[in-house]
C-alpha cells in the first residue's frame, strides 16, 4: 500500500515532532494512547486533519505489514533523514508491535487471554477447620481478556494453591513448554 500522498506530509515534520509522531503511531497501534491532531496543528507543520489521519493510517500499516512479513520495506523516493527514523522506531518498537498483533490475533480467534498474572505468597498459622496449620500459600491472580463481537471483556481469575498443587502446576507448565519448543 504505497500511497505517495500518505508519506510524502512526513517530510514536512521536523525530526523532533517526527520521532513522537512515529512512537505516538506506535502507541495508538498498540492501544496505549492515540496521538492527538491537536498536538501537531500548531506546530509548523502544514497539515489539514486528513492528512494527519491518512499519515497515521500509513505508519501503522506500514509497520504492522513489517512485522507480518519480517522485514521493513520502505519506499525508495523517501530522504535518507526520514527512512532512518521510521526505521529506528521500529527496530525499538518492533517487539511491542509483534505482541499487540499476536494478541489482536489470539482474540480474533474468540480464544482468552491472560494479560497479566499477579502472585502472593502468604503463610497461613489456621483454617477454621484446623486452628494449628502452618503452611505456605499462592495467591494467584489471573487478568484475563476475550473478545465477544467487537467488544473485548476484562476480569480477573483469582485462585488459591498449596505446596503440592504448585508443584503439579510447574510440572504441567514444564511438559507444556517442552511441547512448544
């Protein structure tokens, strides 16, 4: 997808504002945070909202069809200047791209997905069934997500285990991981 009229308003940022627009592109690629026409209208650079949105479109195409076919193939008429900066933000910013995709992907196929895990280890001195136990154990929190049509849902999976059921859980992790490679 080279559109002339979509990376040539590239060249009128100068390289300060044209590396945040770069990274900002990659933050709204990666649903972080979306850059803002408003951040560059006062700026010297000469663009009308359409040609910021055109921009934008590009730089997250260009980038996220880099990451699929593992290699950036930027358009020879670029300067020298430009082609380096859009080349060094996605080498910096390669990885974070590949991750957003392969959760994009993950969810798209209605399968969830674990974002985050958190964990507490605690001692518990007894139980109302047992008033002298004293034994280690996990608290787990699972922050998962889905996706049902095009909204994508967040909760968190909480559970709770001892020595043993740890145990088994890293057992059954390893077998998993030696599956995979």
């Amino acid at each position: 997808m080279t559109n002339i009229a979509s990376y040539t308003h590239l060249l009128k940022i100068s390289n300060n504002s044209l590396y945040e627009f770069l990274h900002g592109c990659v933050d709204d690629l990666l649903q972080k945070q979306s850059p803002n026409f408003e951040n560059y209208k006062n700026r010297d650079i000469e663009w009308t909202e359409e040609d910021f949105d055109r921009t934008r479109a590009y730089i997250q195409n260009l980038y996220r069809q880099s990451v699929i076919d593992d290699t950036l193939d930027l358009p020879k008429d670029l300067t020298t200047d430009l082609q380096e900066a859009i080349t060094r933000c996605y080498t910096i910013r390669k990885n974070d791209i590949f991750q957003a995709l392969a959760k994009e992907f993950i969810l798209q196929d209605g399968h969830n997905l674990v974002n985050n895990i958190d964990w507490r280890l605690k001692w518990v001195l007894g139980t109302s069934d047992l008033a002298a136990l004293q034994e280690p154990r996990l608290q787990v929190d699972l922050h998962c997500s889905n996706k049902i049509g095009d909204k994508v849902n967040r909760n968190v999976l909480n559970f709770e285990a001892n020595l043993e059921q740890i145990d088994g859980l890293i057992s059954d992790l390893s077998k998993l991981q030696r599956e995979f490679q």
